[in-house]
C-alpha cells in the first residue's frame, strides 16, 4: 500500500499527515501563513515547505512513493461523499465557496498546488458536509420559500461531518456494537462547535446549517440567534451587512459574553474567581449544549450514547457535567472518571452512556482517501 498524504489548508494554517496502513508517519502544522510579516506568504509556499520537510525527514525517499492526496473541503453542498478531483468537482467547489469564503478557496488552492507537484497522483476531496447528507427534507430544508432551496440551495448543510463520522465509529468499537444499532449524539466542542443525532449510523439532524454560523454558542460565533436581531442592528445602529456579520461570526459566542475572549481556560479562570460575566458565558455554553442534547434525545427517541470530542469536548469536565444534567436521561456522570478524561465517564448504572473520544478528522480524510488508493 502507497503512503498518503493529509492535507488540511486553514485561513491561516496548513495542517498536515503522512499515513502508512493507517499509521502515521509524520504530522505537522505550519501557521501564520499569508500573516504580516510572515515567511510563509500563502499557502503554495506552505506546500511546498511541507514537502521539503518530508523528503529530508525520509520518512519519504521520493513523491513516487505517494498513491494519493487527500484534501479537506468544508463545503460540498448535497455531494454525499468523498470524491476524486476533476475538473467537474473543481467547479463545485469554485461554487461552494461563497458559502465558505474562509475556507473553500484555500481547500481549493491546496488541491491545485498538489495537482501541479503530483500531476499523476489522485487527489481526493473529503468534505466536511458530506457525512450529513442522509438528512430528511423535513430537517434538513428552512421554512422559507420552498423556491429558494429549489433555485439557490439554501438549506442546511452541516459541518464538521468527518470529525462525527470519525467519533461515531470509534464509539461503536468501544461499545463493540454495530454502529448501524446506536442512536448515537455526537458533540464535537471546539472553536467552532456542532452537535449531531445519529440514528443507526446516519445523521437525523445537525445544529451547524447552510454555513457554520447557527446553531451552538461558539468561541468567537453566536449561534442560534433571533433572525430580527440582524435587522435591529442595521437599522437601531446603522451597522452594515458587513460589520454585522463580523460581529455575529468574531465578536460574539464565549468572547462576547466574557469579556476576556475566547480562550476557554481564561474564561475558566475568571469563573473560579467569581467573575460574573465568565460564569454566564459557562453556563450559556453549557445550556444550550444541553438545549440541543435534549431535542436530538426527542428526535432519536432512544440515547444509547453522548459522545464528547474536539478542544472544549475533550478537556473540559464542568461542560460535560453541567450540559448533560438532563432529569428524562437519566444520566450519571461519575465525578472521577469525568476528571481523569477517561473514554466512559459514565456510572456502571448510567441509562445512557457518556464517551470522551479524541477526534482524528486527518485520519478519517486518509481512511477515505485509501479507498480511490485500492
């Protein structure tokens, strides 16, 4: 089996993997690509940086060595799955990226550097959207004219869908259960934070929608926020479209309650010594983290497993603890595991169980880039 390459180009970072056999090789980040007074003017420099450091590691003795590139896109639109870039898919994305402008185009630029350095080797796109795409019309189109979604696609897409695939697997290992048996909700708490119901193995419903902004309170983003508000600060304040949007997506979310930004540990820090705003933003966060658990339990109707994963999900006992506080669930945290951040944090007589799992998106986009490999 040929080695792979992982390829994660960020609006100011390029993050990167190197499998064999699902084993990794070697990883890295390079950041403040494209920053003021950086070396690393854009992301072709950082590519190019990147391959360097490969063949002097020898972990890789020549590109030939390499049977595919596999590539994160954020937005796919309705595409379902992982696919083999051509020209057609090229266009695709080109069209998705007025709804990721942050993203996209840099995920776009990252495939085509690659195309340039490897012209015969497949690059593959994995989509952050795609693992949601088994979503029902009822949950997945806004009640909106019905001609919007039919003329210009306006519905709700989802995010982060490789991290939920990604969890939702390793939960089914550990429960040594078919993934196709569990009524599943994922949380993935990071910077950006979304929550999905997965039933049987396919998403029901996701909180992120036609762009990453709705949904859960985040670190710099609202979420879910009355559609009014917009309107209020046009007009009430004279604010443009644009500065509106920079305050919903940069100024809001933890940072904007706080006061101290979006940096959880000094928000914690700040909560332990009784800072009043610190401690609503904790418990803003962790109520509508428990909102959206509550619905998803409604929609599934049986929870055999909340799974917790990303920065905030992973590292953060009191969010797991206050936001899964739901009486109908019944469910029981056990206080020394929850501290230790053990995979099961739940009590042996917990109706439903509670998972913290380490996501790994560069080792699902290799796990679907292995199969164009085959």
């Amino acid at each position: 089996m040929k080695k792979i390459l992982v390829l994660n180009c960020g609006s100011s970072s390029l993050k990167y993997s190197l499998f064999e056999n699902n084993i990794v090789l070697m990883k890295g980040l390079i950041d403040k690509v494209g920053e003021k007074n950086s070396k690393i003017k854009d992301h072709n420099v950082a590519i190019n940086l990147i391959i360097k450091q490969l063949l002097k590691s020898e972990k890789i003795i020549s590109l030939s060595e390499l049977g595919a590139v596999g590539h994160r896109v954020v937005h796919g639109g309705e595409i379902s799955k992982s696919s083999l870039v051509n020209k057609d898919l090229i266009k695709k994305i080109k069209q998705f990226s007025s709804l990721a402008p942050l993203h996209n185009p840099l995920n776009l630029k990252g495939i085509l550097t690659m195309q340039k350095i490897l012209p015969k080797v497949p690059q593959v796109a994995v989509f952050d959207t795609a693992f949601h795409q088994t979503m029902s019309e009822e949950a997945f189109v806004y009640p909106l004219p019905y001609e919007l979604y039919q003329k210009h696609m306006i519905r709700r897409y989802g995010f982060h869908g490789t991290s939920h695939k990604y969890v939702c697997l390793e939960a089914a290992k550990l429960l040594k259960t078919n993934l196709s048996k569990l009524n599943l909700i994922t949380c993935h708490l990071g910077a950006g934070c979304s929550i999905a119901a997965i039933k049987e193995g396919k998403v029901v419903d996701t909180s992120m929608g036609l762009t990453p902004l709705e949904g859960l309170m985040m670190g710099t983003r609202s979420g879910d926020v009355d559609p009014g508000v917009i309107f209020h600060l046009m007009e009430k304040l004279k604010l443009s479209s644009k500065e509106v949007n920079d305050l919903l997506n940069k100024k809001s979310g933890l940072a904007g309650i706080s006061g101290v930004g979006k940096d959880l540990r000094l928000i914690l820090k700040g909560y332990n010594e009784g800072n009043k705003r610190c401690k609503l933003a904790v418990e803003m966060f962790s109520y509508r983290l428990k909102k959206y658990i509550s619905s998803y339990s409604g929609i599934l109707g049986r929870v055999d497993a909340i799974i917790f994963t990303a920065g905030i999900g992973e590292n953060v006992p009191l969010i797991r603890k206050l936001s899964t506080d739901i009486g109908f669930l019944n469910i029981k945290i056990d206080s020394k595991r929850n501290l230790k951040n053990d995979v099961l944090i739940s009590s042996k007589n917990s109706k439903v169980k509670v998972l913290v799992i380490p996501t790994d998106e560069e080792r699902m986009i290799a796990l679907e880039t292995q199969k164009f490999v085959r």
